[in-house]
C-alpha cells in the first residue's frame, strides 16, 4: 500500500482518530475489538480512522488468520514524535 505524507492537522483533526491513535500507541499492539472497548467508538467509525491511519504510514496491520493486529510504524520519526504528544493529554 503506498503510503502517503498528511498535514498534523488531518491527524489530529478528530477527537475519534486522536483516541484511535492513542489507543494502538499506548497498547504497543490491539485488535479492533480492543481498540472499539477503549475507545467507544462504533465499528464504522474506527476503521475508518484505522485506514486513515495506515494511508498516512503511522500504524500498520498484522494478519494472523483471520485476526488483524494493530501497532505504530515504530520506524517512522513521525509516530515517536505523536507519542510524546500525545502522553501529554
């Protein structure tokens, strides 16, 4: 998939993709199960922001079966500097 530069604002332009984000951050690894407890939101809603997420490169998605798992693109400097960010809030 090709990964594509967003602005920060696009990143942090929604409270339901902020807690996403946090979310796979905070965990290290989640399935969106988890991800949907943690955060309350609805299914439509979260993947949406997951597909966001990995367009933009910050989170990648692990297929073990049928199980997808969730995680930073530990790689990217982008996601190390969102982390302390968010850690602040």
């Amino acid at each position: 998939m090709r990964e594509s530069r967003v602005k920060i604002e696009e990143v942090l332009a929604s409270k339901g993709r902020i807690k996403v984000l946090k979310a796979i951050i905070n965990s290290g690894e989640i399935n969106l199960t988890q991800i949907l407890h943690v955060t309350g939101l609805n299914y439509k809603t979260a993947v949406r922001h997951i597909d966001f997420l990995i367009k933009a490169g910050l989170i990648e998605e692990l297929r073990i079966g049928r199980a997808r798992i969730y995680r930073p693109r530990w790689i990217d400097p982008r996601i190390r500097l969102l982390e302390e960010l968010l850690s602040e809030f």
